[in-house]
C-alpha cells in the first residue's frame, strides 16, 4: 500500500503515485485511485496564484478541518473494504460546464461532444485517458483548451496545455472544474436487492407448488386473485380493505418453506438462525451459502482463512474440553460500520446467522454472551464501541480490517 506523509502533500510537484499493485481489486483500486485524485485536484487547483485565490478552499486551510478529515477517511475506508466510489454531477453543473466550454471558450461541435463524453464516461463508474500521459483515471482535469490532464500532469505553476500549448487563464481553469460529489456504492446494496427478488421469485414457485399439491387448487388460486385485485385498490377508495392479522405466537413447531425466502416461520414469522452444515446449506430453512465476490478483496481473504481455520477446529475435536482443545473464537474489528455490515453480510451468506455475532447497538451483551457461550457462534464483528472493557482472553484469532496509517 503506498503511505503518504504531510510531505508528500504539501510538495505538489512531487505528485503522490497511485496505487498500481494487486493486493487490492480492481474496484478497490479505482476508488482508491479516485479519491486521492479527488485530494490532488483539490490541492493544485487551490495553490494556483491567479485573481482570485482559491487557499480558503484548500484543505490544508485549518477552516477546511472537517473536509479534510472526511477526505481522509474515505482514502482510509477505501483501504479497509470500500468497494466503489462513484462520481456524481448534478445538472446545473453539468450545464454550467458546456455553457462555460462553449460562450467563454469557443469550443467548436467536436470540442463540445468529447467534453460531454468525458462527463458521460465520469459518472458511469468508466476510465478516461490523460491526453499527456496516456493514463488511465475515473477524474481528470478539464482544460479551457478541451483537453483532460490527470493530475500527475499539472502543477500549481501550469499556465499552458502540455498537449497543444494553448496557454490559460488559472481562473478560468478554476471556474471550469466540474463540482464533483463522491458517493459509495457499496455492494451490500446490490446484494439486498438480488436477494429481495430471490425472495419474490421463491415465494411465486412456493404459492405454485401449494396450489398443485393442494385439493382446492384452483379455488384457492380464484381466492389469492380476488385478494390481490382488493388490495391493488388505493385505500382512500377502499375503506373496507381488509388489514392483515398479526398470528398469535401460540406453542407450536416452526414450519418452514421447502425452498429458502427469508427463513421465517409460516406460523409465527419468527427468523430462523440458520447454521450451514457441510453441505453449505441449512437442513431446516434451506439456506444456500454464497461464496464471496473475488472484488471485495478483504472478505474473500477473511472468508476463505476462516474455512480453513473452521474445518482445522473440527478435525482437532471441535474443541472439547475435556481434550484440552480451545473453540475457535474469532473477533473481526473495524472502526468504520460501513465496513463491518459489508464483511457481516459476507460472512452471514457464507456460514449462516447462527454463527455471527455483532457487539453494536442494545443487543451487544446478548450477542456477546451468545458469542462466547455458543459453539456454533465463532465469529463476532467489533467496532470503536468494544474497544475498552471487554475480557476477550478466550478469543483464538483478530483480524483487523483497517489500514494500519502512522501519524502525520
């Protein structure tokens, strides 16, 4: 991982290099990449001498504290687990962008279309080319001239394009810079919705399955297409629409899907902690465990280190006591929540609810407990809330997610 230090910063014509190495993924990589672009472009931009001085702007201003610190945390958070970082333009900049390109700098049709390409392929998550130097970024430099620059390729002492040589004025070079805004994709996002229309689509085959075993399958599907034609009806028109009823949770044995939705019961909707056999799946709620996407290079590390430590355990007696075998206890930390839900998720598809515990929020002494008294339960996700008080001298393994930065 490359380390930056205050001198790397402030000496800006010493640009600070990219990360090229392949411990990380390719999407991992690109936002990192995007952000410390985002740092420089800041940086240059703001230490350029012209009419008007941007040094209010800059984050190295002690007024500017609380963006520095963000960006650093997201160049932090990129490096602990962060997938994708995606470059937003809203429209007014997006227009004020081509005005400026076409009333203040005369750029002809073909100028005009490679500058909205640029924007174009910028906020689709898309590389561009530096026109100097040939490489590739999600950000670059927009010249009054049309022509974009990375930021390696421009200095706070730049007054010309290093491709045509058309010289420029640094205010307008300023003025030109599109107001980008960063936000994460993260892949837990995408995952939730793959798997609410999993859920949708077992449910159809269940009811289908129900309708064909059933006696009065055809009554029944008459019935559940009058109740979806009554509730189809808005309520304001319908105030005689039918609210659902809450079932009573009386003894009973949960009853279970024969194809996994949400593992909840049908009786009373309680979840089900799934715990995944060998089989990777669940005997009960027939749960399918999924392996980690090699993008979230983390996870996949964690996931794949702890099948092998998992199935280790079980072959030196699923650490018994009377054997002098430890259980596997594992505590897996990370200042940043975003980071720990994304590798939570991870793990929960992958081994089952049963066997993660969380120590955030109300629930962290009952998952705490859960943790160190169950023998399914090996893994327990940590963030700044256990850092102090907690007696963790039965753990076996920590991982810690976080890059390890020294002080500036």
């Amino acid at each position: 991982m490359v380390r930056h230090t205050k001198k790397d910063v402030v000496q800006l014509h010493k640009p600070v290099l990219k990360v090229t190495q392949t411990s990380m993924s390719k999407p991992e990589t690109l936002a990192y990449n995007t952000l410390i672009s985002a740092v420089q472009m800041n940086l240059v931009t703001t230490s350029m001498k012209g009419k008007t001085s941007g040094k209010q702007d800059s984050l190295l201003n002690s007024r500017q504290t609380k963006f520095a610190k963000q960006a650093l945390g997201n160049i932090r958070l990129s490096c602990s687990g962060g997938t994708q970082i995606v470059p937003t333009l809203t429209a007014k900049s997006w227009a004020e962008t081509i005005e400026l390109m076409t009333y203040e700098h005369n750029a002809d049709d073909i100028k005009i279309s490679l500058v909205r390409n640029f924007l174009q392929r910028m906020t689709r998550e898309q590389l561009s080319g530096c026109m100097n130097c040939g490489v590739q970024f999600q950000t670059l430099f927009l010249l009054p001239c049309g022509c974009t620059i990375c930021t390696e390729c421009v200095t706070p002492k730049t007054t010309s394009c290093m491709v045509c040589k058309s010289p420029f004025d640094i205010d307008d070079f300023q003025l030109l810079q599109p107001g980008l805004v960063y936000e994460w994709k993260w892949n837990i996002i995408e995952a939730q919705t793959n798997r609410e229309q999993d859920r949708m689509l077992a449910e159809s085959l269940e009811s289908v399955r129900q309708r064909d075993t059933g006696r009065n399958g055809w009554a029944q599907d008459v019935d559940n297409q009058i109740v979806d034609l009554v509730a189809a009806v808005p309520i304001e028109n319908n105030p005689r629409r039918p609210q659902p009823r809450r079932r009573r949770k009386e003894p009973h044995l949960c009853h279970y899907p024969e194809v996994f939705m949400d593992g909840k019961c049908k009786t009373c909707f309680d979840i089900h902690t799934c715990i995944l056999n060998e089989k990777q799946n669940c005997s009960i709620c027939h749960r399918q465990a999924e392996e980690c996407p090699t993008d979230e290079s983390k996870s996949y590390y964690l996931i794949n280190k702890l099948k092998v430590l998992w199935k280790l355990y079980k072959n030196r007696g699923n650490g018994v006591t009377g054997e002098g075998k430890r259980p596997l206890k594992v505590i897996i930390f990370s200042q940043f929540k975003q980071v720990s839900n994304l590798v939570g998720d991870r793990l929960i598809r992958r081994f089952g609810t049963g066997c993660v515990a969380e120590y955030w929020g109300i629930t962290r002494n009952t998952e705490l407990s859960r943790f160190s008294k169950s023998k399914d339960c090996f893994c327990m996700l940590l963030t700044k809330d256990g850092s102090h008080g907690l007696d963790l001298s039965f753990v076996t393994h920590i991982f810690f997610l976080d890059e390890i930065f020294g002080e500036f």
